[in-house]
C-alpha cells in the first residue's frame, strides 16, 4: 500500500460540499496549502504565485486556480476578494 492510499483509506474523501460565493485571494500561494483548507469549508480559491512548478501543482491538487504572475508593488488584486491570504 502507498502512502496516496494509505491516506485514502484513513481519511475517505465526504461528498463534494458546494461551493461558497466567498472569493480566497491567495497570494505568494506556493503549492496551495493555505488554500487548500479554505477549501475544504467550501470557499473559492484564486493563487498568484510567480514559480511555475508550484503554480502548476496547485491548479492541479485545488478546485482553484492559480496565475504564474510576478506580484509588482501597488497592485490591486484585492476588489474581488472577500478574504486575503498569502
């Protein structure tokens, strides 16, 4: 048994809730792992990370997804959001 199903058979996945109308704006968001909490009490995620390898592995482990953007001093990416994280 691998450790992907060891953690199957311990935590069996519940029913998909659905999905909150919050908006998680999570900067500097790295693989997801702050979001992925967020989550899994139903909020809608979006990443900014500027490393494609992470930006990749969070598009594909979360719901969310996640621009490969270089953040520049005085952007606003914060209208949309109803939680900032990062």
């Amino acid at each position: 048994m691998n450790y992907l199903q060891l953690l199957e058979k311990e935590f069996p996945q519940k029913p998909q809730k659905k999905q909150s109308q919050f908006k998680v704006l999570d900067l500097f968001a790295g693989c997801g792992g702050l979001a992925l909490g967020f989550e899994a009490v139903g909020f809608h995620t979006v990443g900014f990370e500027m490393l494609a390898d992470a930006c990749e592995t969070y598009s594909k482990n979360l719901i969310g997804t996640c621009h490969q953007q270089v953040l520049e001093p005085g952007q606003d990416l914060t209208d949309a959001a109803d939680v900032v994280i990062g």
